[in-house]
C-alpha cells in the first residue's frame, strides 16, 4: 500500500493551520501542469515560508487576484510580504 504525503513541497491544509504568516521568499515562476483531462494548465507558484520551512504556494485563482489586488502585478514586488493562511 502506497501512503500519500501532502507535506511535501507545496503549502496545503496538512502543514498550514489557520492564522499562520507566510513570508514571500522570492518571485513567483510560472510552470505547467496537466490536469486528469490531459488539458494543460499554468500555474504560479510563490516560494514561501513558514515558521521557518520553505514552501511553495500555488493560489488558486481568486486567492491569486487578491494577492495582485494587494501587491501588484509585479511578482519581484512581493518578496517580503506576507500572507495570511
């Protein structure tokens, strides 16, 4: 029996409780991922950390309007900044 492990790389509700702060560690890339339809799909991915393990945060598509509503555009822009799980 295999077992999946979420507490890999990629933020996700595993390893994030409600309220924690994560800290924008860099500009965001951009990288393609084929969904179980085989359609393929970008997806932006924000290097991340909290309480002091890097992550990789990939916003769904409202939470990513928000972050540009909050940051801009600019992804150079965000390293820095913080977010709110």
């Amino acid at each position: 029996m295999v077992e999946a492990d979420f507490s890999g790389d990629f933020e996700n509700e595993e390893n994030t409780s409600e309220g924690d702060i994560l800290v924008i560690t860099a500009e965001a890339t951009y990288s393609e991922i084929t969904k179980r339809d085989g359609n393929v799909k970008q997806v932006l991915n924000v290097p991340i950390e909290n309480n002091g393990v890097k992550k990789t945060y990939t916003p769904s598509r409202d939470a990513g309007k928000a972050i540009v509503r909050a940051f801009g555009k600019n992804t150079k822009d965000w390293t820095g900044k913080k977010l709110q799980a």
